[in-house]
C-alpha cells in the first residue's frame, strides 16, 4: 500500500524533459493531454486517436515529422 501518497500515472511514465519537448511540439499543457502524450509514447503498438479539436494530429505531425521517421498520414474516406 502506497499510505497516503498516490501514484501518478505521468511521473511514472514519462520525464519532465519529455513533456516539456510534446509542450514545444504542440501538445496542450493540461493534464488530460499530458497524459495521453504518455500512453501514445509507451504504447506497445498504434494507439487509437480520437481527436476532435486536431490537437493531437498537429501534435503529431511536429513530433514525427523528420525525414529518418518517415510518416505517413493516412485517413479514411
């Protein structure tokens, strides 16, 4: 048991270095953000991006947009 402190999700699972580098890549400053740049950067595989403000997109098109990353947008329709 962890007593009276709680575990925190983004402390544990990424840096302050690194959020502060999704910061400067475009990623909101809110927690709810913050912690979504955590589990799309810890993921195993893709993680499903439900986006309706397109901050996430923008997100990541600043985050992998260097040429030895080659992205690739693909939407459907």
């Amino acid at each position: 048991m962890l007593g009276d402190a709680e575990a925190d999700p983004v402390k544990i699972l990424a840096t302050s270095a690194a959020v502060a580098q999704w910061n400067a890549d475009r990623l909101p400053s809110d927690q709810v953000s913050t912690e979504n740049g955590c589990i799309v950067n810890t993921s195993a595989r893709w993680p499903l991006i439900i986006d309706p403000q397109l901050q996430g997109i923008a997100w990541l098109r600043n985050k992998e947009s260097g040429e030895e990353r080659n992205l690739q947008i693909v939407r459907l329709g």
